[in-house]
C-alpha cells in the first residue's frame, strides 16, 4: 500500500469534489442529504476524488478517513487550516 496524500492534497487546496464526500455519488447528479450532512456535522465517508468508501475513524477530538487510492485525511488538518 503506497502513503499518497493526493486527498489531503486536493481538499487543503480547496480543489471542487468530483464526488460528494458524503454519498459518493457524482456531484453532477441531483441527491438528497441526511440531515446531519446538509449541516456538514457527517464525516466524510466517501473519497471525493474517486468515489471509493472510506476508512473512516471517530476521535473523541475529530476524525481521521482514509482512501485506498488517495491516502489519508484527518480532521485535524482541515482545523489548522481554519485558525488564524
């Protein structure tokens, strides 16, 4: 198994999702979202870079979601990124 942060990569660069992170599905289809994920309180579950189901563990302090083809992302990067 190679270590790519191609995930983390694209989503820290604000690059557009080509799937919904939450449903996996193409953002160019109409879904509907649970409640929870149209909030944006759902971890995401799908790689928003090729669709695939993700590993996904729930820390007590955030949650850590892994690719089998884009490698890793964790929630903790995403809130470094937001503190000033």
């Amino acid at each position: 198994m190679k270590n790519s942060t191609e995930l983390a990569a694209a989503v820290l660069a604000g690059e557009e999702p080509l799937f919904h992170p939450n449903t996996g599905k193409p953002l160019s289809e109409d879904f509907t979202l649970h409640p929870a994920a149209a909030a944006g309180l759902d971890v995401p579950r799908y790689c928003q870079l090729c669709g695939r189901r993700m590993v996904v563990q729930v820390r007590p302090d955030g949650w850590n979601a892994h690719c089998s083809r884009h490698g890793e992302l964790d929630s903790d990067h995403l809130y470094e990124e937001a503190l000033p």
